[in-house]
C-alpha cells in the first residue's frame, strides 16, 4: 500500500485518459493510475509515464489509498454502466468529502442522478465536460464541469490549471463552473450539437464550391484559408484547410477524394435533438445535421437511386469570385443561426432544471482547446454580458447586423443550390429559421384551425381573450357536387 502522496486520481487509460493524465501532470501534480487492465497501467508507467510523477494502481483500493484527501478522482471511461459500476466500486473506499468525477460523453440525466446519489453517500460528484479531443486533452482542453458545487474550490486550481488558456496574455482558462447536477454534461452536450450543425455547414459549403463550382483542392485550400483570416476563424475552418492539402500515401490524388461518403456519430447530436424537442425549442441545425449523416449512411440505396432518379446536373457558371464570396456569407450567416439555437436551448433547459446558467460564461468555456473554437465566440460573450437575458443571439446588435448583411448572398446560394440540385439543408434550414423568427405572424392559425377541426384541440383569437372551438363541419360552406 503506498502513502497518500498524489493530488489527483485518473481511472481509464485509453488515449483520452492518458493524455489527460500526462497534462496534469505537467502542471506539477502528482497523479495516480488505474486502468481495468493491469497491463495497460503498466504499459503506460513503463512507457509514456516513465520518469514522471506517476504512481501505477493495479485496483481501485491502492488508487484511493495513494491520494491526498479530498481524494479526487476522474474517470474518463465509456458512458453508460459502466460508470455507475465504477461509482459502487469507489463509494465503500472513499470517505465523505472526496470526490468522483465522471469527464465522459454523459447523457445530463444521468449525472443529475448520480449526483443526488453520490451526495447522499457523503461524497461530492462533478460531471464535467471535455471537449477539445485527443490532442486538447494533452495540451489544454475546454472544461465544463457542473455537479456538486461544494466540490469546486477542491478541483479548480487542477482543472484550471490543465485547460486550454486564450485572452492576450494567454492567462484566462477555458473552465469555469457550470452549474448544479448535469448542467456541465448539458452544456457539453450542446458545444457538440453545435458542432454537428457547423460541420454539417462546412459540407454544404464543400459541396457546393467543388461540385457546384468545380473548385480544385488546392482552390479550396486557398478558399478556406482566407476564410480563416476573417469571421469565420475557426478550428474547423482552419482544419479543413489542411484537409485539402494532403496527399494520398499512394500519391495518386487527395486522400479526401478517397474517404467513403459515409458519416458516423456518437449521440450528444442526436441528444440535443431529442431533447429540443421535449423543451419544444426549434434547434433545428442540429437535427438536420443528425438526419444528414442518417441519409449519408444508406450509401447502397443511394448507389441505387442515383440510377433511377434524375435532376439537374449540379454545375454552375456564376462568377467564381462572386459565388465563393456569397457561400461564405451563407456559411457565416448560418452558422450564426446555429449557435442562436444552442444559446435558446440552454437557456430553456436552465429555467426547466433551475441551473442559473451564465451563457457569457459558456462562451467563453468555447474560445479554446475545443472543438468549435472560433473567434466570434468573444461577441457572444460580450452580446450576454450587455444583455444577461437576451432572449436570441439574432437580437444583439453585433449579430443582427451581420446577418442583414450576409442575407443576399445567403439567399441567393440556398437559390443556386435548389437550381442545381445540390442538397443543402442545414443552409436552407438555417434561413428557414431565420424567415420564420423575424415574421411576427407565421402560418400557424391554419394549423390550429385543423386540429381543432378533427380534433376539438381548442384555439385562442387575436381580438378576444379565451380559449374557443368551433363547429367547422356545422359552419363550412358545402363543397360542389
């Protein structure tokens, strides 16, 4: 049994969970390890870890037994039961004050139960958040944690400490508190709905400027690359770039060209999706992104379909310089409209879960180490700090104006992209929202007209107070024979 000499505890040992493990350590914490598989603990301390401040657990009682209280112990393990099987094993080890802290891609429900669980057991639970991939988690990570707020003050200096760092000092870290329960798994969950809806965008606009336009790879580079100097700076902007430029190992064309159209994913995307619609919030991106990678993944009977069904030819002569420009202004307009619908999602889900979120605060959790990284996250900081309760990111005036400007050119692709065949519905989606948020009166009366024809569902009138149903059957007028 060794002495209780390590700062920190990490439980998980695949790439994530090393690298996170190595970044805390290099911050000067000592930190012990376990991994299910003893031979990866030992792989690990004999390989990456060797000559560092490791100390290598080949169970979850030399583990506990090897940290400082409060005990402070990660996992970085697959979501599900895992987890909670992880929880039963520590809980009879660990004494009250100490703290589990769960740093996977978990569902907000369940960390708001093991919260309330670990708690009555006299420990403290922090869901937390990590975004920013193999490599954010070696060198700096966007951190998101929520759970038990006494918990905080014990974890902070480390989780500071080891998160990504922007400002121009570099000296302000991308972790900040959340919230209570599973705020920051919600908080997470909505980083990569958002996600979803950007690279979904990026496609789009890919698609169109290759296909539509006939744009080289080398052209693409240099495209995305002067978008990257502007407002549309961003990590997936700037990886895209770099995206085009590489070469196949068989130096026969881009290895790009080469990758199967078929698109994979995880689940926050389909949570947020899921889950805008219980709060009955229009987060529309990120559904369609999800249904895009559905459609991506029935290649075969797309291959099929492609021989039967027919269409334009998907080419274009517009102005090439003219045409680049109005997809940028599509793309920036749309994504705008993303994160709009992220920012009303959470605060939907704060007011239905009592979080208290500070939305500049979420923004500024994204301006580094993470995935959706980009620069004009620093606006919508500023937006929420003028405005704590601004009801939509469109209304703040930095954002309203940037989409009035890109609005002829968005339109105008959604346009070209119709007319051409090319598929972009997160684009014509997001302008969709956008026409349906700025009308003061949408189509609905209709709607609520027929269901309170076939179904008695009752509806409200513009010129009375109440709530009233009509005898439509009895009061239409006969149809001609």
């Amino acid at each position: 049994m060794s002495d209780a000499s390590c700062d920190f505890g990490l439980i998980g040992l695949a790439v994530m969970g090393e690298n996170l493990a190595l970044n805390v350590e290099s911050r000067g914490y000592k930190v012990a390890v376990y991994n299910r598989t003893t031979e990866k603990t030992d792989e690990f301390i004999r390989g990456r870890a060797a000559g560092k401040q490791f100390v290598g657990c080949h169970d979850l009682k030399r583990l506990v037994a090897s940290l400082k209280r409060p005990r402070k112990v990660m996992m970085l393990i697959k979501a599900g039961p895992a987890v909670d099987a992880v929880i039963e094993e520590l809980l009879p080890l660990m004494e009250p004050g100490d703290i589990i802290i769960d740093g996977g891609n978990t569902h907000y429900a369940d960390t708001e139960r093991r919260t309330k669980y670990v708690e009555e057991k006299g420990l403290l639970f922090v869901g937390s958040g990590v975004s920013g991939g193999e490599e954010g988690a070696l060198k700096g990570p966007s951190l998101m944690p929520g759970g038990s707020e006494a918990a905080w003050p014990h974890i902070k200096e480390i989780f500071q400490a080891i998160s990504a760092k922007v400002g121009p000092n570099e000296d302000i870290p991308c972790c900040e508190w959340v919230g209570p329960r599973g705020a920051g798994h919600y908080v997470k969950m909505v980083h990569n709905g958002i996600e979803y809806g950007d690279m979904q965008l990026i496609c789009e606009a890919y698609f169109l400027l290759k296909h539509g336009l006939g744009l080289t790879n080398d052209e693409l580079y240099d495209v995305f690359d002067q978008w990257n100097s502007g407002d549309l700076q961003s990590y997936l902007i700037e990886i895209t770039r770099d995206i085009f430029s590489v070469k196949d190992d068989d130096g026969d064309g881009y290895l790009v060209d080469k990758i199967l159209d078929v698109a994979g994913a995880k689940g926050t995307g389909k949570w947020m999706s899921q889950l805008a619609l219980d709060l009955g919030v229009p987060s529309t991106l990120v559904t369609t992104a999800v249904y895009a990678r559905g459609l991506s993944a029935a290649k075969e009977a797309r291959v099929r379909a492609s021989k039967v069904l027919t269409g334009p030819s998907g080419k274009t002569s517009e102005d090439r310089a003219k045409f680049i420009e109005q997809v940028r202004e599509a793309l920036y307009a749309s994504k705008l409209c993303s994160y709009a619908q992220g920012f009303v999602q959470l605060q939907a889900a704060s007011a239905e879960h009592d979080w208290d979120l500070n939305y500049g605060d979420c923004a500024l959790l994204w301006r580094g180490g993470c995935i959706i990284r980009a620069q004009f996250l620093d606006r919508i900081k500023e937006a929420f700090d003028k405005d704590a309760n601004l009801e939509n990111l469109l209304l703040d005036p930095y954002f309203t104006e940037a989409v009035t400007k890109g609005q002829d050119g968005w339109r105008a692709v959604v346009k070209t992209a119709i007319d051409l065949g090319v598929p972009t519905p997160a684009f014509a989606g997001a302008l969709a929202y956008y026409d349906g948020y700025r009308n003061a009166r949408l189509p609905a009366n209709l709607l609520q007209a027929q269901r309170d024809y076939f179904g008695a569902h009752t509806f409200q009138r513009i010129d009375k107070e109440g709530t009233f149903h009509a005898e439509w059957l009895q009061r239409r007028r006969e149809p001609k024979s």
